[in-house]
C-alpha cells in the first residue's frame, strides 16, 4: 500500500477560512492534512511543532497571512523564526527540515490552499515515514 | 463535567462520510453522557433535541460535529445561553467543509472525521469556562491637534454628548487650513471656514481648549488612560477613556534631495499660499516641479494643479507643471487635472530628473520628455518645489509605518486605529487627506470612539493571556514581544512580587506572548498550550 503521511497544518484563525472555503467549493485536497487552529500565526510555539513530530506527524506545516497583513501586526513574523529555529533543532536531531514548513495566504485563496496541501503531501510522501 | 455530542447530517449533504462507523466509535468514548443525531441541528426541531438535552441531561460541554459556519455558531451559541449555559461550552468540529467536502473515499474521509472528533472531544474536556467581566471606563476623550481634523472629530464627539479635552501646541487652533489661500472646490476661503469651526468649538459646554499645550506622557491603557500635558511649562495631568491623534504632519523642504536652497525665484508650495494671502505679486512664468524626490503625494499634486490654474485665471502667465507620474487618485483631483489641461497649463513629464541652474532672477529647467521624445527648456521666474511630509510629533508610544507615517492597526480590518487599543489617528497623520477626506475621517473616528466608549464599561475578551504570577521570571519576553503594548510590569499584593501584568481590554488574545514566554507562564485563555498538544495528539492517532 502507498505511504499516507501524516500532515498536520498549523493555521492562524483567518487562513482557515481559506480551508473552509476551499470546502465550500468543494476543491479536493487530501486527506492526510488535518488543520489545527491558532488565533494567529503567532501562537506557534517550538513545542507544539516537536511535539506533532513526536505524536507520529511526518510533516507540519504552519499557515499565517501575507507578511505584512497580519491581523495582529507581525504574528506571522514571528512564526517565521520559530519555523526556522524548530528547522535547526530538526536537523540537529537528524530529521530532515524539509518535514517543516512555513507558507503565507490570505483569508480568500482556498485554491492556494489546496496546492498547498497537495504540495506538501506530496514532498511527504517523497520523503517516506518519518521514523 | 457531563458532555453531550450532537451528530448532525447536514440534511443529507454530508454523504461521503459513514455515519454508523461515527457513531459506534463515538459510543467507544466513556465521558459521554449523550449522543444524538439529527438531520439538522440548526433547524427548529434539531435546536429543541439539544435543548432538551442539555436540561435533562444536565449538560455543561456541548459538541457538535457538521459544520463549523460562523453563522451556525451563532445559533448554537444562543442555545447554550437560552439553557443557561456560557458559550464557551460549545466545541464545534467540522466533518462537512474539512473533511466530506474535500475528500473523494469514504473510507478516508471517515477515518479523518474520527480523527477530527477526537480532537474536538478533548479540546471540550480541557475547555475552562470564564466569567464575562465589564470594566469601567471613562467615558472622556482627549483629541490631540487642533487643526481640521482634531476640531472636527471635538465637535462631533461633543455633538454625541462626550466630554473632549482638545490640546494645541501653538496659540491658536487651525493647523495648516490657516496657511492656505484657498481650498479647491470650498467657497469659503479657509479663514472664514476656520473661523466658523472655531466659534463652534467656543460656544460646546462639552469642549475644553487648551492652546500653547501639548501631552508629555501617556500612561494607561484604554478606559483608563492618564496623560501629562505641559502647558507653557505648567504641568496638567488629565484622565480620559481614549484619544484621538489628529497632530497633521510638518511640511519640510527636502534641501538634500534637491541640492539647492530656497531663493526668491524658488519657494515651496505652502510658501506660495502665503503669496497668495498677501496679496504679493505673482511673476510671469511660473514652473512647478513634482515628484522630484520620488516622494511626492497627491497633496502635491492637489495644492500645484489648484494653484496654477488660479495663476493662469488670474495673472494670465506662463505655467508649467513637470511631473513623473500624475497623482490624481482621489476627490475632484481627476476632474481638476482636466480642467488644468483645459486652460493651457503646460505638462511635461520626465523620467530623468531635470537639470536646473540659476541665471540671475531666472531659473533654467531642461527636461527630456519621453512623450515628446524630446528636451525642453524652460526659463521660469518661479520654480515651485514640494515639501515632504512628515509625522508632526513624535510618540515614543507609538510605531511609524514605511511612510514615516503613524503605523496603523492592521489596515485592512481597522484603520485609524493605533497598536495601542484606545488610541486613534485621524486626518492627516495617518493618511495623506484633503481637507474633505481630514473632515470625514474625523467624524468618523469620533463615531468609533464614541461607541467603543458610550457605555462607560467594556467587555472584555474571552480569549485573552492571564499570567501565572508565581511562574513569572520577569524576563520581559513577553513585554517586548506584544504587539499591542498590552503587557506591562506590576507589583501583586498577594504574592508580595512583582510579575508581567497584562492589561484586559488591551489584549487582543493572539497568543504570541504566550509562545515566547520561557517559563510557561503566560497562558491564553482559550488556547492553553496543555489544550493545543492534547488536541493536536489526538489528531494524529487513531
Ligand atoms: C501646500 C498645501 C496645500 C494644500 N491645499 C489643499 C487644498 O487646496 N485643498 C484641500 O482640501 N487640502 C489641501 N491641503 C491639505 C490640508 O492642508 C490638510 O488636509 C489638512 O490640513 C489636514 O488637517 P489636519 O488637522 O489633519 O492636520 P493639520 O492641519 O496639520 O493640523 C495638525 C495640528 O496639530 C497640532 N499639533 C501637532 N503636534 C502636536 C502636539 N504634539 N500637541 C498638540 N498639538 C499638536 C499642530 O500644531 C496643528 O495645529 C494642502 C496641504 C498643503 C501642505
Ligand atoms: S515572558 Fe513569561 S517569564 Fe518573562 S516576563 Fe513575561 S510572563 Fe514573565
Ligand atoms: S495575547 Fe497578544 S495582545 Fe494579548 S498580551 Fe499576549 S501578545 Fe499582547
């Protein structure tokens, strides 16, 4: 059978809605992804990223708006370095940083979401199991 | 804690999901304490199920699987109010737009809405409720700036009944409107148009003046602000519930982007108002050059349309505007610019800065216009260059954005509003505004202060960061990193020390102090880091 990889997103509040419309519309993405919901891209702490690693997820991402437009000024900034110091300590630990990834959207580009999903799925999917 | 889980079907459009296989594993779970199904929650006869429920089996957590639509919340929420319970109660997990929806095999989909489910399980057994809480604020509001903008945003808060304390730093108000001659399209010449304004302002009970003053430091936060005026070295300390900056912007001459000084034959824009109100004699040709330092605003362009018509009405000289890019985004500009084509102004655009030099009383212009695919030259009398605007004051308090403007709360979704709530910009030290636009931004500020404060409480957030003062290192993290300066030092009685204190009605609940504190002790009500790795744990196993 083909490698299904776990893949959770982290997502500030207003990019689900990029998801939800995305469902609305009914545009496919696959099931592998499951959302977690933030109030902003900010929340996004180290721990959270290990941890989705070491409760069996083979790849997170985290989704916060365009730099710039951040509903809470520079959460999504701040995402952006956590994403890259949870990236060293990946390496550091010997997996591959490529697992981790950050993207921005806005609230209305369900079908950037979508290629998102599937993009990611399918780098997963590349890489094989984590462990 | 006794919870219930509602099953909705959606009226049958959630059908790629095995609804038996849901339920069986729901039963799985041993805290339930009900489970039902319906075809339609929000529906009437869905809406009594729940309540009912909720009474007979003594509900407090309620959780709902289908969709998750704003709008149904909303129903939902007023549910659990109507059976008395809060709507933090309710955990709403969307199987239908995150998983039916976008998931073509059954088979999947419903592995995943198990999986979801979990994950909304646990998140409502970790939920804490809070109590709704209002806190008191004064309903007094101190604008700032006393040009159109401050005055107009003072009469229309006054007009809806709030007290307002107005500040100017110079003797008298009126800000930049009493530099200019004219303004375009206004009958009234600005004098007399001030004038009006002011006598307004005189005759509202609910309006203080205090000229020759300007704040020195501002404390607090929304509702509560305290804030030092400094009146001709007299100190004043006042108490208001919000402020309003309308301290325009300062108008400069950019000296090193043009490398040359103002002279006789060339003076800025606001030099040639003066002109104009003077009644000074206004030279044969006249050149105004735009956009010189790439810097340019619409203003710019506004104030040098207007005038050289004027001039051309009136003096029947030569006038000359160059330009790099015509700004004429905004009110009546577009129509002004025709009008200047019209009565023979003469436009020239350029690419490359034009070359000047100075010959006795004349200043030579040679400029290559890529229209005309040629170089002009031009001797003029006057050459009229622009000032660049800047923030008037300086608030160490607040951020400026790229523009060297006041840095607004996000745009899109709050403009004039400032990253410290209860503080707001109007006119033109958040956007480079015409007196009209100055006039309604004003009002419309005023609305919004209006309302944020008329009911002399406010109620805060439920989801907001509270500090666990025994785990606070006192590092200043968190302090440095809130967006919104919500975040200040305090001193608690009860644990005799001091800890991080976040303010209630500043916070805005994004959790970003919460994930740089070091010691875990900053916590988002609604998003406890325990509630996040729990949840986040059951959606990745089965
Ligand atoms: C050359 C020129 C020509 C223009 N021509 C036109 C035109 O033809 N038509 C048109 O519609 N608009 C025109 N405008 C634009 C117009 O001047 C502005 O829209 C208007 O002045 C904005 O008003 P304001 O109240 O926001 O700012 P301002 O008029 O700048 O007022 C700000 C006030 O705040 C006070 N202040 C600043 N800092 C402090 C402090 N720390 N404490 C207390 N008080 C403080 C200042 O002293 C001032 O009185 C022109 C502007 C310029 C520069
Ligand atoms: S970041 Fe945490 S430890 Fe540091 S001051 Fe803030 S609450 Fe205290
Ligand atoms: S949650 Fe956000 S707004 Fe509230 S105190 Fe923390 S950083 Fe500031």
């Amino acid at each position: 059978m083909e490698f299904e990889p776990e893949i959770v997103i982290f997502c500030c509040q207003y990019c689900t809605e990029a998801a939800d419309t995305a469902g609305a519309s009914h545009l496919g993405y696959p099931a592998n992804i499951k959302l977690m919901e933030l109030p902003c891209s900010g929340k996004i702490s180290i721990i959270y990223l290990l941890k989705a690693f070491e409760e069996g997820a083979d790849g997170v991402c985290v989704i916060g708006c365009e730099e710039g437009a951040c509903h809470f000024l520079r959460g999504n900034l701040r995402a952006k370095k956590v994403v890259e110091y949870t990236q060293k300590i990946l390496e550091e630990i010997g997996i591959n940083k490529e697992r981790l990834k950050m993207f921005n959207l806005s609230s209305l580009e369900s079908q950037k979401f979508v290629q998102i999903s599937k993009e990611i799925t399918e780098k997963i999917r590349e890489l094989g199991p984590i462990f | 804690m006794k919870k219930g889980v509602f099953i909705c079907k959606c009226g049958g459009s959630i059908n790629n999901i095995d609804f038996q296989a849901i339920s069986n594993y729901i039963h799985s779970f041993n805290q339930i304490d009900c489970i039902k199904e319906s075809q339609a929650f929000c529906l009437p006869e869905g809406k009594d199920l729940i309540k009912g429920e909720i009474i007979d089996s003594t509900l407090d957590r309620v959780i709902i699987i289908g969709c998750s639509l704003e709008e149904k919340r909303k129903i939902f929420e007023g549910i659990l109010k109507e059976c008395g319970l809060s709507p933090q109660a309710l955990t709403m997990v969307n199987i239908r737009e995150r998983c039916a929806w976008v998931h073509q095999d059954k088979r999947r989909a419903t592995e995943k809405a198990k999986r979801l489910i979990k994950a909304g399980i646990s998140h409502s057994s970790l939920l804490k409720i809070f109590e709704e809480e209002d806190i008191s604020v004064n309903k007094n509001v101190l604008v700032v700036g006393g040009g159109i903008a401050g005055i107009e945003a003072s009469l229309e808060l006054s007009r809806l009944g709030c007290k307002v304390t107005l500040v100017e730093k110079e003797p008298e108000l009126g800000g930049k409107v009493k530099r200019l001659a004219n303004i375009y399209e206004m009958k009234l010449k600005p004098g007399e148009f001030l004038s009006k304004k002011i006598k307004l302002i005189k005759e509202s009970e609910n309006i203080k003046v205090l000229t020759s003053t300007e704040p020195i430091k501002i404390e607090g936060n929304l509702g509560n602000f305290t804030v030092k005026l400094n009146k001709l070295s007299e100190e004043i300390t006042i108490k208001v519930g919000a402020i309003i900056l309308s301290v325009g912007c300062q108008a400069k001459f950019m000296r090193k982007d043009y490398g040359f000084d103002l002279s006789r034959s060339v003076i800025t824009h606001l030099q040639l108002e003066k002109l104009f109100i003077n009644g000074e004699e206004i030279p044969q040709t006249i050149c105004f050059l735009l956009d010189f330092a790439n810097k340019s605003s619409r203003i710019s362009f506004l104030s040098a349309l207007k005038n050289a018509l004027l001039i051309k009405e009136k003096v029947a000289s030569e006038v000359f505007i160059l330009y790099r890019q015509m700004q004429v985004s905004g009110y009546h500009l577009e129509k002004l610019y025709g009008e200047a084509r019209e009565k023979g102004i003469i436009f020239f655009k350029y690419e490359d800065s034009p070359e000047i030099s100075f010959e006795h009383s004349l200043v030579n212009i040679s400029v290559f216009d890529p229209l005309l695919k040629k170089r002009v030259g031009i001797s003029s009398h006057l050459l009229v260059v622009e000032e660049e605007i800047m923030p008037m004051s300086e608030f160490k308090e607040l951020g400026l954005d790229s523009k060297g403007l006041y840095q607004e709360e996000n745009i899109w979704l709050y403009p004039a509003e400032s990253n410290r709530r209860g503080i707001f910009f109007a006119g033109e030290c958040r956007e480079q505004e015409d007196v009209f636009e100055a006039l309604t931004d004003a009002r419309a500020v005023a609305g919004k202060v209006y309302n944020l404060l008329r009911r002399g409480k406010i109620t805060v957030n439920l989801n907001r960061a509270v500090v666990e003062v025994e785990k606070c290192a006192l590092c200043l993290n968190c302090i440095r990193s809130c967006p919104y300066e919500a975040i200040g030092k305090e001193f608690y009685k009860d644990e005799d020390r001091y800890a991080a204190k976040v303010d209630k009605l500043s916070c805005q609940g994004c959790g970003i102090c919460s994930s740089i504190c070091p010691a875990g002790a900053i916590q988002l009500t609604q998003y406890e880091n325990e509630q996040i790795i729990t949840e986040c744990a059951s959606l990745l196993t089965d």
